[in-house]
C-alpha cells in the first residue's frame, strides 16, 4: 500500500529457485531491513527545485570571488605590488613584451622598454642592437656603453665622434662593488665619477684642456675617457668592443632620419658632407640610403689595437694634422697627445630618502642640483598636481625657481628685456651645444653607465677630415673657463640600493632643468620611470643675448593647464617635442625589473633581455 509518507515492498520468491538460491535469499533476508521509498508531495519538489538553485547561485559566487581572488594574487606575485600610477612600481609600466633570452620565465610579458636582466637605450637602434649584444656575450655596462658611443660616432656624425673633438658625459654604477662613476668628455675633456659605500670613496675623472686654442676646431678627447673607463671597469678586451662599429663603417649603413635631416640643415649652411653623405652626383643622400666612411673604420681598427693606454694616439694626431692648415698643425698635435684624465671628488646631494650623484664643474651637475634643491622648498608633492589650478601653479614655481638659478650663475649674460618679438629672433648661445647623443646602460650586475655626447654645433666645425672620415668640434675654448649645460647626467639613488634611476639629456641649454624635473617627478612626485618623461616638459633655451626663452611641451593649447600658465607666465611659448630639439632618458631598477624610456620617442632605442 502506498501512502503519503511512503510505500512498503516485500519481495515474492518465485517457486522454481534452485534450493542453493533459496539458501541465498534466506541468509540476505536474515540481514536485510525494510526497504521504504518516500514520494514527496508537490510542494516539497518545489522546496528541493529552491534549494538547488539556491545551491548553484552560492557555488558560482564562491568560483566568481575565487577567480578575482587568484587574480589579484597572481598579480601581486608577478609585479611586486599593486600600486597605482604615480606611486613609483614599475608595474605601471608592464603590459605585453617577452624578453628574449629569458629562461626562468618564458611565460612573463612586459610592454617595450621594460626588462628583466640587463638593457640600454640610445639615439640609434643599431647601436642599441649593438649593446644588447655585447650584454649577452658577457660584457658588463662599461663594455656595452663604450661600443654604443664608437657606434654612434660611425652612424651620427653629426652629433658625436670617435677619438675627436666630441664630448661624453657618462655615469657609471656598480650595484654589487657599490661603485659609482661619471665620465665627462667634452671636445677636450673627460669625467667620470666612482663611488664606493663599503669603502667609503667617491671619485670624479676629469680630463680637459687647460689652454685656449688659436684653432677654429677642438682637441680630441673622447677616445682618452673611454679607454680609462675601460681599463678600470671594463670586462671584455678593448679590441673586442671595436668589431662591430668598425664593420659597420666599412659595409656600410642606412642613413637614419635624424642624420639626413641634419645633414640637409647643414647643407644650407654650406657644409661640405661629401664624400660621406653624397652620392656620386654630389646630391645629398637620403633616409634610408646606405652610406660607408671606409676611412672611419681604419682609424677605429688601428685604435683597436694600438691604444694601449688613456692617451691619444701620436701616430692618429699626426694623421689629423696633415689634413689642418699648415699654421695649426704644430699646436694641434702638442694638445691632443697631451690630454690626460685624473680623480677628483663629486657632488652629492641629499633629497630626502634618494641621494644624487651629478658630475661637477664643467659640467653643470651644479646647477642641477641647485634647481632640486630649491623646487624642493616648494612642497611639492603629488598631491600638488591634482586639478589645473594646483598643477599650473606648481608647474610655475618649479619654472621661476629653474629660471633664477640658470640667472644667478656669474658666466650667465645680463638677462635683456624681454619681448615677443626679441625672443623669437634670439639665437641660440654657442655654449649651449644643441647637438648630442646619448647611451645609458644597465648590466645583469646592476652596474649603471650613462654618457652623453655633442661635437657642440651639429657638424662641429664642419670640418671632414679627409684622411680619417672624422668631423671635428667646434670647442675651442679651455673647458674649465665656463660651466657646459649640456653635460649634466645623474643617477639617484635610495640608501640601500634598492631603486637605481639614471637621467641623461641632449639638448644645450634646457639639459639642467630638463634633467631636473625627471628627479623631481621621481621624487617628489613618486612617478615611475615612464610616467617620469611622459611630460609636460618645460625647456629655458639661453640665447646670445641673454634672454631665457621659455617653452612648453606635452599640453594642448586649449587645455585649462596652459591658459592658466599663460597668465602669469606670457612668454611662454607651446611646441611640440621634436621642435624642442631636448631629448631626455631615463632608466631605472626597481623591483627586480629594469625600465628604460625617453621622450621623444621616436628618436631614442630601447632594448635589453
């Protein structure tokens, strides 16, 4: 019978079991209980139909809250942190870039620009390519920096040289021997600065000329700095480092735009290129083109070999000066085989938890530090850029400090009144050298190079050695007479090491206060490294006449930020970043993770592995 509650079965023996089966059946009856079947009414089916659905609503928000869960933990362990923008994580700058040669992680992406184990950033890509290599082949950040700078005087003529009168400005840190250096080379002169926290010494190169020449072009200098640098820090042989620049000045390489525009530039002025950038018809070669300075490439493999010490080559000065005037030869040879190099101490300053390092006269790591020094009496913090009134008010104090620094140094013209028109016609000073290029370096180590380069004026003297393929510079005067602005690295530091940043810009004038306001976005403003030279950038370009002409970059002219700048500050002129003719770099390690980047972009390098 069946009821509400249930049903009740008995089993039914059939009459032909086999009497085996039946002893079966006797001994499972003995043990076996009352079997009940429940058969719930219509309204418990809908209860149990509630329950499940119940169930699965709950099942799915755990998976949904586990899932967010796993993310945000996978997150943490591949980034370090969590931070947002503006708070210094190199997260912010990881997105979708597999670095090449990484064993450890091969499933672990970041954006171009962002590396796990070593990486440098030039003006060229084939030099850059260059110094990636001679990383992975084993070569330290001196190695990689030195092959760089030879490439680039093979591919950049026009703004830096090799052996000659161009000017280098380098960096250098060792994370693991806590060594840092700076090396400033500039149309006769070589610095570089070494630091040492368990030994407790801090050390500066220097090497520069101490007397004026009657020449129209300068003494070289840049091959005395990097063979130092070398054979105190480097790892690979001397030599080595010389390959690939050489075989590229003999095969040959394409014009890049950066060249061919300066070239076409100088042109107007009457600068004679060939044979190195013409064709057979004397026509100016274009991007892309390939171009050879087969003579270059004999220079650079004799120097290879026969540069056993930090001093210039006699047999190249007299190379050189077989192709001078006559009535400079003399004087030519007795200053380039002349130039030495020797330590002194560097600038440091404190900024809070971060210590900078900055190369000290000629150089301007002075007026560098200075600009920090008194931006940072202003309160700033990231908070201070929060809304336009707020940002263009900071923006405008860090401008008035940059601009009574720049004013206060006894080498600076007497400011002339200004006038729209007066800043639009005013040229450039030729101490300000325009043109430059530029190497920073990170190594597996953690050792840290960072150089800049200028012949002064594009071109230098534009003079084209015929018997070398080399341009010299136009720095003829003696490098200690006058502060240079061009030449300006940095590296900052935390106490401990554990975040490494290097800062270096071309560009003559502006390359202090550009340099500037990356530390004080970076320290102040608690930016990452690429959130450092995203901009604004505002540039002080000092002209013959002592006017300080003041530029802008990175804001639209309808934006809020710039209308109110512009009240208090009507000078102030809006341009793009490729007419600022200012490039600036930085380059960092935080977090196991080193990011290198730079504005603008179209004409810096990245890479690394």
């Amino acid at each position: 019978m069946i009821s509400a509650s249930g049903a009740r079965y008995q089993r039914v023996q059939a009459e032909d079991w086999s009497e085996e089966e039946e002893e079966e059946e006797e001994e499972e009856e003995e043990e076996e209980e009352e079997v009940t079947i429940y058969l719930h009414s219509a309204s418990a089916r809908s209860l149990l139909s509630r329950q499940r659905r119940e169930s699965c609503v709950r099942v799915s928000a755990s998976l949904v809250l586990l899932g967010i869960g796993l993310y945000f933990g996978f997150h943490v362990l591949s980034y370090g942190s969590l931070e947002s923008p503006g708070k210094g994580s190199s997260a912010n700058d990881a997105k979708a870039h597999r670095h090449q040669g990484d064993k450890v992680a091969p499933d672990h992406h970041h954006e171009h620009g962002v590396y796990h184990h070593a990486a440098v950033i030039s003006d060229s890509e084939i030099c850059s390519s260059f110094a990636k290599e001679i990383l992975i082949e084993g070569g330290n950040a001196v190695d990689a920096g030195v092959a760089a700078m030879l490439c680039l005087g093979v591919v950049h003529p026009h703004s830096t040289g090799i052996g000659v009168l161009p000017s280098a400005v380098c960096v250098t840190w060792s994370h693991v021997s806590s060594f840092m250096t700076c090396v400033f080379a500039a149309g006769g002169a070589v610095s570089a600065i070494f630091h040492s926290k368990m030994l407790g010494v801090t050390k500066v190169l220097n090497a520069y000329p101490v007397d004026s020449l009657n020449l129209s072009f300068g003494i070289p200098s840049t091959l005395q700095g990097l063979r130092l640098l070398h054979r105190e820090h480097g790892s690979l042989a001397w030599a080595e480092l010389f390959q690939r620049p050489v075989e590229l000045a003999r095969k040959g390489f394409p014009v890049d735009r950066v060249l061919a525009g300066a070239a076409k530039e100088a042109a107007i002025r009457g600068t004679d290129l060939c044979p190195i950038l013409c064709d057979g018809g004397r026509q100016l070669k274009g991007a892309g083109v390939n171009t050879t300075n087969g003579k270059l490439a004999d220079v650079l493999e004799r120097v290879s070999t026969e540069m056993g010490e930090a001093n210039f080559p006699e047999s190249l000065a007299q190379r050189l000066a077989r192709d001078l005037p006559r009535k400079g030869q003399q004087e030519f040879v007795r200053a380039a085989v002349g130039q030495r190099a020797a330590l002194v101490n560097p600038l440091v300053s404190g900024l809070g938890r971060f210590s900078l390092f900055a190369a000290p006269p000629p150089a301007s790591g002075g007026i560098l530090a200075w600009i920090v020094k008194q931006a940072g009496r202003l309160n700033l913090s990231l908070s201070r850029l929060s809304g336009s009134e707020n940002a263009s008010a900071a923006y405008r104090d860090i401008l008035d400090a940059a601009c009574r620094v720049y004013q206060s140094q006894s080498s600076f013209p007497s400011p002339a009144p200004w006038s729209r028109q007066k800043q639009r016609e005013n040229k450039l000073s030729n101490k300000t050298s325009p043109a430059g290029s530029q190497v920073v370096v990170i190594d597996h180590s953690g050792n840290m190079l960072a150089m800049v380069g200028s012949l002064n004026s594009a071109f230098g003297a534009g003079f084209l050695s015929p018997s070398t393929g080399i341009f010299l510079s136009d720095f003829t005067r003696r490098m200690d007479s006058d502060i240079h602005l061009w030449a300006c690295p940095a590296v900052l530091t935390t106490g401990g090491g554990d975040d490494l940043v290097a800062v270096v810009s071309t560009g003559g004038s502006s390359v202090p206060f550009a340099i500037a306001q990356m530390v004080l976005n970076k320290v102040y403003f608690e930016r990452s490294t690429k959130e450092a030279v995203s901009g604004p950038h505002f540039y002080l370009n000092v002209g013959e006449g002592g006017t300080l002409r003041k530029l802008v970059s990175g804001l639209r002219r309808d934006s809020e930020i710039y209308t109110l700048l512009l009240r208090e500050e009507p000078e102030l002129e809006l341009v793009n970043e490729t007419a600022a003719v200012v490039t600036v770099t930085m380059m960092g390690i935080h977090l196991g993770h080193i990011s290198a980047f730079g504005q603008p972009q179209a004409h810096l390098y990245a890479d690394g592995y």
